[in-house]
C-alpha cells in the first residue's frame, strides 16, 4: 500500500540526520511558529537541526528559542581547493596559522606551481533532508533560494504548506488548502511522529511547542476574525491551549504592543488611504523615504493592513503597497467571493482567497501603483458589470437632459440620440412601455 505524504515526511525524517527548515521572506506569524514548533520537535528526537529565516522581526522575538534562529544557510557543506598537480608532483602537504589567515603549504618534489594549477569549489551539502514550510514557491525564500540554488536541487525537500498557490516543488508536499495555517498542519503531524517514534501522540508537544503552533493560528486567522477560520482552527487552538499554549503571551506580544516608530508610520499609512468608490478599492502606499524618515524598519508595515485598512466600508479590494530596498511589495485584501491570488497573480504573486501578496521590481512607487490600480480596475470591472452602469448612468443623464429641453426641441433631439445613441434609445423605449404597463395596471 502507498504511503499518504504525512507518513512519507515521517520516514524520511526517522531517516534523517541532519535537518535544514526554511520558511519564507517577509515571514510572519505563521512561518515563526511553524519554523521554531518543528525545530524544537526535531531536536527532541535528537536531530541535528537548523533553522533558517531572512528576516528576524524582533516582534516575534517573544517566541520559545528564537535566539536559535538564523538568517542565512552557512557552514553547511566544505569549501575544496583544488591543486593540479599533472605536470609538477606534490611531495609535502602542511598549514599554519598567522592571525586571521590559514596559510596552506604545499611543496613540490621539482620545479613550482603557478596560481593558474589551483581552483576552488564547494563540496556537497552537509544536510539529509530540507523542510520548506508555508512557502508556495521556492523563490518566495528570498536571497537563501538566490545565493543557495544547487542546494535545493541536491538536497531532499519536505514541502508543508496550506497556500491554494502552491507549486508542490517538494519531493514529499503535504498540502492542506483547507487548514486555516501552516502550524493547523503540524499539530497532526507532531502527533503522529510522536506516536511513531516516542509511542504517544502528545509526547513531543509542551508548552513551548504548543506555544509557537498557536502563534501561527492566531495570526494567520487574524485572532480568528478572518474568512480561513474553520470549525477546526477553533477546535486545534482549544487543544492547543490544553497543551499549555500561552495564548494571552501571544495576544499580548502581537496585538497589543507597538513601538512607536510603528504607530507613526501606520498612521502615515493611514493619511494616504484614497478610496475609488465606482471600483471599491481602497489603497494606500508608504515609500521608503517615508519609512526612513520616521525611523522605522521594513518590518514594522506588517500588520496595519489587517488591522486597520480593512476597516474602509464599501471596499471589495484593500490594497497596500510599500517601497522596500528590493523592490514594490503589495499586500492584497478582499471579501469574500473576490479571489485575491487571482488579483495577485497579474504580478506573480499568491496567497489565499482572501488574502495574497505580490513584488514588483524594476519600477518606482508611482509606476506601480498605477500598473496596479489598472489591472484592478479591469477586474472589477468585469466582475461589476461596470459597462452597463456606465450605460445606465448615460441614460439617466440623458433623461435629465430631456427634462429640461423645451417641447418643440424634444423631436430633434429625439433623432439626434437615435443616430448617436441607439441603444440607449432602446433602454429608454423599453422604460417607456413599462410605464405604460404599470400606469395601466393601476
């Protein structure tokens, strides 16, 4: 019988050794406490772990063995130089070491080598296995998938994640589009390792690890306010909280406490929000100027969208965009029935249906919001049916103006707006008879 994808992530991970987590750039709660829930559950199994994350947001530092996290892959495989010795044979190999440099002696039995015998490479990776979580693409990593490509292809790769746009890169991908997070994942899957290696499903789980696992819910669920929360986000938080979850440590650390610098640039946020009523699209957008200017972190953006923008009334699509030292970010919010993946994925970006987020380089801030606005606007248009409100609102238009023209004027006028507008003559015609019709009625 075939395995199912959680039992094939348990026997690789019984397998292995050595063990890289990555989660995603721009990480947030959920790629926090997915990241340090499975480390400190690996490392209970004695594993040889680490993980990695580029950006430490010193807002989840609050977590069980943030400390241990680190923000780039190194020392992970060795660095070879390589001697030619063909022509010119070695006859004695020795080092030494003077302050800060590791001097390589390498004497030959005749004649002398040149700089042109020796190269330089990298020796292969140290690590048995790679788990990817909340990560739909390998690029969303950032600069630990740029400067470390061969990696993940030499490397097995576990893929755990709930995003509808994931690519299922992994060599074992356990998805779940309907889990509200990556750590709503985990929880079973920390359990059946707990069964298959300790004998109990709660063995591995403390408070620390049920700690970090809530982190995740709680915030990819907006404190379950969003449209992802499920029947089992509010069962697993429940069991969770059993486990020993410090939930009011969580709540605390992610809800109510801002630094300053945070709550003046939310509030520059807040000062540029426009709203587009014909479209329902709310926007704002922050440079990095102003960012600067207020003496705040790129981090710091994080969380005034789901807090604060999308409180606009009348607003189908909430957009942030924020100049960043790589380029455009766009955050996406919609109600439900608006597919924000899709809104994203005109800039190859992803996400959830209610939630999603994009990149745009090589453009400035004004080039890409207006790039944006575009596309977004199509869409509403389409979705709206805009094309026969704009009709409806000519014709409205043009029955004020009926009002006011005198009555000798109005046959003329009559046969100026059947050659121009013929089909809002139609409408109009068809208004017409359904007067009739009611006053015939009555």
């Amino acid at each position: 019988m075939e395995l199912t994808p959680k039992q094939q992530v348990i026997e690789l991970i019984k397998k292995s050794s050595k063990i890289l987590l990555l989660s995603h750039s721009n990480p947030d709660g959920d790629a926090f406490g997915s990241l340090l829930a499975l480390y400190m559950v690996l490392k209970k199994l004695e594993k040889d772990v680490v993980a990695v994350i580029e950006d430490l947001k010193e807002n989840f530092s609050f977590l069980p063995n943030f400390s241990e996290l680190i923000s780039e892959v190194k020392g992970s495989r060795d660095f070879i130089i390589s001697l030619d010795i063909k022509e010119i044979k070695a006859s004695k190999l020795s080092y030494n070491i003077e302050g800060d440099k590791l001097n390589i002696v390498i004497s030959p039995q005749k004649g002398e080598f040149k700089p042109e015998d020796v190269s330089f490479s990298y020796g292969k990776w140290h690590f048995d296995l790679m788990i990817i979580l909340d990560t739909a693409d390998p690029e969303q990593l950032g600069k630990i998938y740029e400067e470390n490509t061969h990696l993940f292809y030499e490397v097995p790769i576990i893929n755990i994640d709930h995003h509808a746009s994931n690519e299922y890169f992994g060599k074992v991908n356990l998805i779940d589009l309907t889990a509200s997070s990556t750590c709503e994942i985990l929880l079973g899957l920390i359990e059946a390792l707990g069964k298959a290696c300790k004998g109990s499903e709660s063995a591995l789980i403390d408070e620390d690890v049920a700690t970090a696992l809530l982190c995740g819910i709680i915030t990819d669920t907006g404190s379950f306010q969003n449209l992802n929360t499920t029947p089992k986000s509010f069962t697993v938080a429940a069991q969770l909280i059993a486990l020993g979850a410090r939930q009011q440590e969580i709540v605390k650390n992610i809800y109510k406490k801002r630094s300053l610098t945070t709550l003046k640039l939310w509030g520059k946020i807040l000062s540029k929000i426009k709203h587009d009523p014909l479209y329902r699209i709310s926007w704002s957008v922050i440079s990095k100027d102003e960012i600067s200017e207020i003496g705040a972190q790129e981090s710091e953006i994080s969380g005034v969208i789901d807090e604060l923008l999308t409180s606009v009334a009348n607003s189908d699509i909430v957009l942030l965009l924020s100049e960043r030292k790589d380029g455009i970010y766009g955050s996406i919010r919609t109600i439900k029935g608006v597919d924000a993946t899709k809104l994203a994925s005109f800039f190859n970006g992803g996400g959830h249906p209610e939630a999603a987020g994009f990149k745009i380089t090589n453009a400035s801030l004004e080039e890409a919001l207006e790039k944006v606005l575009e596309k977004f606007k199509e869409f509403q248009k389409e979705r709206l049916n805009l094309e026969e409100l704009e009709k409806k609102k000519e014709v409205s238009e043009k029955l004020l103006e009926e009002k006011s023209v005198p009555k000798e004027e109005k046959k003329v006028e009559k046969i100026n707006t059947e050659k121009k507008y013929p089909l809002l003559e139609k409408v109009l015609e068809l208004e017409r008879q359904e007067k009739l019709q009611d006053e015939d009625v009555e």
